[in-house]
C-alpha cells in the first residue's frame, strides 16, 4: 500500500466455494481493505468487478455492488474451486475516509470514552490474552553442568532425607522379597567364595538379613513392637 493508492494484489485462488451472500475464501485475506475495488473471475463465468464490504477473518471476506450499501453482497455460488475462482484487485485510490469519519473510527465507545490507543491486529481485533501480539524470538540455553547439590540439614535425625534405590520395577541389584522391595548386595573376594546378602526392610525396619555363602544361608528375622523397638532376633541356617 502506497501513501495515497492501495497496491495490486495478484490472483489470489479460493479455496472454498464462492458463497451466496458474497463470501469469498482465500488463503490469506491480509491485503485486503473495505470498500476496495476487486475482481472475481471463473472458468465459463463473467467476470465480476464488485467491492470489498467486510472482512471477516483471515481466510474470509464479504463482497458485493459498488458503491452500494454496506450490507449489500453479490452471490458468488457459480465461482467454485472446481471452475478455478480467483480474487484480485488492480492498483487503485484509497477509499476517501471524512475527518468525522476518522474521528468515529477510533473513538473507545464507555466506559473507555477515549480516542483509541490500543493495539490491534490487521482485521481490527484488539490485542489481549486470547489475541496476543505475534512475535517471534530464538532463544538459546547455553548447557547447565550440575555438580554439587545441597539440600540442607533435615529436620531430625528421624525425619532424615529419604533414598529410594528402585523405579517402581525389580532392577539390578533390587528384588522383591514377601513383597516388599529389598536391596542385594553382592561382594566378590579374591580367592574367597561369592557372599551374597540381601536387606528387607518394612516402615524403614530391617526386617530381615539373607547371607549366602557357599551353599548355606544365615537368615536373621527381625521383630519390632508398635513404637518400633527390636523385640526379637531369630538366626537360623539353612542350605541354599
């Protein structure tokens, strides 16, 4: 668009069918102003000089008579896709636009009762939450090295940060034993048998200790009363 003329605007495809109260689909209304002079053409149809009336979205516009009223449209049901319907408007005036006319179109009507100076898009939608400024913006994170990380004393020695050796699934070095989660531990000696020892623990009790050696096992059972107090340690041996 120039200071005092509206640009040319080449031949834009609909990409819906021309509809009966004028409506015309493209792939981008933008170019596009009210009360502009445009031309519809169709394969098998007469061309059809008409003018901008509203534009409704950024894919939609309504067209109809020159200088008619501005709810006036042309039925456009005979341009479709199949026929190849373009829009395009010639090089041309800018519609004239009265200093009254000016005036009223950026007046905020109450409780605002101002002259608009607010932002909006191309189709005069306010800028807000739902309609944001478009903006583009790359932003690079350079990488981040974690090293030390304090989390600070505990509450109490009872209240101590909690460890959890597993991801919910049996893994290496975790099994399920009377079914709770319990650690294994394998220690490997030179020149001496494999040691294999196994933790269960219940409300952060050990309830029981599994150390195998050779073909023999030593299982401790642990029991613990209602505050938690060990009441009972029972060792057996048994053959693996």
């Amino acid at each position: 668009m120039f200071e005092k003329r509206l640009a040319a605007i080449p031949a834009r495809a609909f990409t819906a069918n021309g509809g009966a109260n004028g409506s015309v689909t493209i792939a981008d209304t933008t170019p596009f102003k009210v009360q502009q002079l445009v031309v519809i053409t169709a394969t098998g149809q007469v061309n059809l000089e008409l003018e901008v009336k509203r534009v409704l979205s950024a894919s939609e516009l309504i067209v109809g008579p020159v200088q008619s009223s501005p709810n006036a449209s042309t039925d456009l049901s005979a341009y479709t896709t199949a026929a190849a319907a373009q829009i395009f408007a010639n090089e041309q005036k800018r519609p004239l636009v009265t200093s009254d006319d000016f005036e009223r179109a950026v007046y905020e009507e109450e409780p605002t009762v101002a002259k608009r100076t607010i932002l909006v898009d191309e189709k005069g939608n306010k800028i807000n939450a739902t309609n944001p400024l478009p903006t583009s913006a790359v932003i690079t994170v350079p990488p981040i090295t974690v090293d030390t990380v304090g989390q600070g004393a505990p509450a109490t020695n009872t209240n101590a940060w909690p460890v959890k050796v597993s991801d919910g699934v049996d893994t290496a070095g975790i099994s399920t034993v009377a079914g709770a989660k319990a650690l294994k531990v394998d220690v490997l000696q030179t020149g001496f048998v494999a040691r294999s020892v196994v933790y269960t623990y219940t409300l952060g009790n050990i309830t029981k200790i599994e150390t195998t050696i050779g073909t023999k096992k030593r299982v401790e059972d642990f029991t613990y009363d209602g505050n938690g107090d060990l009441t009972n340690l029972a060792v057996t041996i048994v053959d693996v």
